[in-house]
C-alpha cells in the first residue's frame, strides 16, 4: 500500500501537472468583509493549507448571549495572529515575573 502511494505521489509530482494554486495573490481586500461566496470563489482550487486559503471563524461577542462576530483571515494572517498573541503573553508573564522579584528583594511585599 505504501509502495502504491508513493509512487503515485511520485507520478503527480513528475509529471509537472499544473498547480492550481500557482500564481495565486492574496485578497484584494480584508477577508472580513468579504461574502461567503466569494470567499468560496476565492478558495476554489487552494488546498486548506495554503497560505493564501481563507478560513472564518465565529467570536461570541461580550455582553451579549447570542450575537457572534465572523472573523476572516488568511492562513498566512491567522498565524501571524496566533505568533502575535504568544508574543504579547510572554511579555506579560516577563513583566509580571519582574516586578515579583523586585517585591521580593526589597522586602516590600
């Protein structure tokens, strides 16, 4: 089975089929305020992997119990995001942790 696999993966990528995705730019405009349907133009062809592939997520909105947000970013935006956010909390816990330890050496607490 394995065998059968890759060389048929071995057939796709020497025959230089064309890739669909090739050539592909970004939105022209924010996902966000793009419809459904031409997110789904846009994504025709891309794999789900592709940077340029846009996924939708809903946010519950606060102070509301029923209101959500759809939020849309490429996958390149949404990872920038995701490595953003880790960014902003290690420099939280690294100022919080300083200020612990000068608490503590100055007898202050």
């Amino acid at each position: 089975m394995f065998a059968l696999l890759t060389m048929t993966m071995f057939v796709a990528v020497s025959t230089g089929a064309p890739d669909p995705a090739a050539g592909r730019t970004p939105p022209d405009r924010p996902p966000s305020t793009m419809t459904s349907s031409e997110i789904k133009a846009h994504n025709e062809g891309l794999p789900p992997t592709h940077p340029y592939f846009v996924k939708c997520r809903k946010i519950e909105e606060i102070g509301s119990l029923v209101k959500k947000a759809r939020v849309c970013h490429t996958n390149e935006q949404w990872k920038q995001l995701w490595a953003q956010g880790n960014q902003d909390s290690r420099d939280t816990m690294d100022a919080m942790s300083s200020k612990a330890g000068d608490c503590r050496a100055t007898g202050t607490c």
